[in-house]
C-alpha cells in the first residue's frame, strides 16, 4: 500500500514568505498546506527577545491550532552600528503598522553617516512535529551590509538597502536571493531534517 503524502503547514502571514518558501520546499515530496488552506486567521503570539523564541511561539500556536506538522519562521536584521538593532523588532522597526518603505527608510536615516554598515540578516526556522513533540530549530544567517539608498525592484521588505557583494538583494533574481539568503540558507537545513524524516517514515 502507498503511505499518504506528509503534510507540513507553512505557517506564515506574510505572502512574500510564502512564495519564498513554497519555491525552496518545491521538490520535497510533502504537501504544503498554509494558514489560509486551513482557515486559520488569528495572528499567533510573537513577543519573544530572541528569533529563536519567537519561531518556536508561533510554531507552537499553530501546531496547536491545527494539529499538523508545523514551520514558523521569524527573521530580522541586525546591523553591526547599531549593537545588532533592530533584531526581533525588524518588522516594527518605524512602528507597529509600518510599510517595508517606512521601516527602511528609519533604518537608513539612523544609520546616515555611519562607515561602519556591515549588518547580517537571520532567519530561524522552528519545525514542529505534534504527534511525538517534537520541537527543532534551524538558523540561516547571511552577512552583508547596509547600502546608502534602496536599489533594485526584487524581493521585499529591507531587500533594497541590503547588499551581498556590491549588489542589493533586491538587484537579483530570486533563485540567486535563494542561493544567498538566511531564508535560502535555513530552509537547506530544514529541507535536510525533512527529508531525512520521510526517507524514515516510508
Ligand atoms: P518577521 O520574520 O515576519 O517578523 O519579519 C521580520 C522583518 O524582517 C520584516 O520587516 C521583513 O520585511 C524583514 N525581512 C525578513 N526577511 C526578509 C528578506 O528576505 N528580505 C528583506 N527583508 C526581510
């Protein structure tokens, strides 16, 4: 008999994420479920001072909600200049309802006339499994520096104003963000993990 295909609820709001995430998970044989499929649309708890603690909160309130095979993701900028702000506030960085543009725009003007842009952005992935409880979680990290205006029209969110290489990551196709970014770099080693899993469970 043919065991069912594995389900994993990819569990993000945001809808850049999801296609970022839906393309790196595309040739595991798991089907992608997200919050929408599912009818999910409370906002899990997300208060935590680090982006491991805040993956592993989200990732336990929706594998909570749905009693599926779970991927939270939190991410966030950290910039050398600035003792690694904004950290965990990246996304609220101009404020709670603040536009990708505004938050940049901030971290641009906070860092005007600062030599020093070297910043890095992070990425945790935290993978729960509800039947056994199983909690792991998966960092990506990916070194870079502030640029002095936004360039480039791929990608989203600090994308503009964050080179790797003399280019921003929004001056490049996605699958070279992919092979680059804290995302692309995290969802390698939950890839990994995954198919570890279902090579196991065949
Ligand atoms: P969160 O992980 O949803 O809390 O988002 C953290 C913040 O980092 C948001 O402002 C995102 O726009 C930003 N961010 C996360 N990943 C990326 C990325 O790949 N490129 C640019 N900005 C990002």
């Amino acid at each position: 008999m043919i065991a069912p295909r594995r389900r994993l609820l990819v569990a993000t709001g945001s809808a850049h994420k999801l296609i970022e995430l839906q393309r790196l998970f595309g040739d595991l044989t798991i089907d992608l479920v997200t919050l929408r499929d599912l009818g999910i649309t409370d906002e899990a708890p997300e208060d935590g001072t680090t982006f491991e603690e805040n993956a592993l909160q989200k990732a336990r309130w929706y594998a909570e909600a749905s009693s599926e095979w779970t991927l939270a993701d939190d991410s966030g900028l950290e910039v050398v200049a600035l003792n690694g702000a904004p950290g965990v506030y990246t996304r609220r960085y101009a404020g709670p309802n603040a536009t990708d543009v505004q938050n940049y725009e901030k971290l641009l003007s906070e860092t005007s006339g600062v030599t020093d842009r070297s910043a890095r952005f992070v990425c945790t992935m935290a993978l729960i499994d509800p039947v056994n409880g199983s909690e792991r979680t998966f960092r990506g990290e990916c070194p870079g520096a502030l640029t002095a205006a936004p360039r480039g029209e791929f990608g989203f969110g600090y994308d503009p104003i964050f080179e790797v290489d003399g280019r921003t990551m929004a001056e490049r196709a996605p699958a070279e963000k992919d092979a680059l970014s804290h995302r692309g770099r995290a969802a390698a080693l939950v890839a990994a993990a995954l198919r570890s899993e279902l090579e196991q469970t065949r």
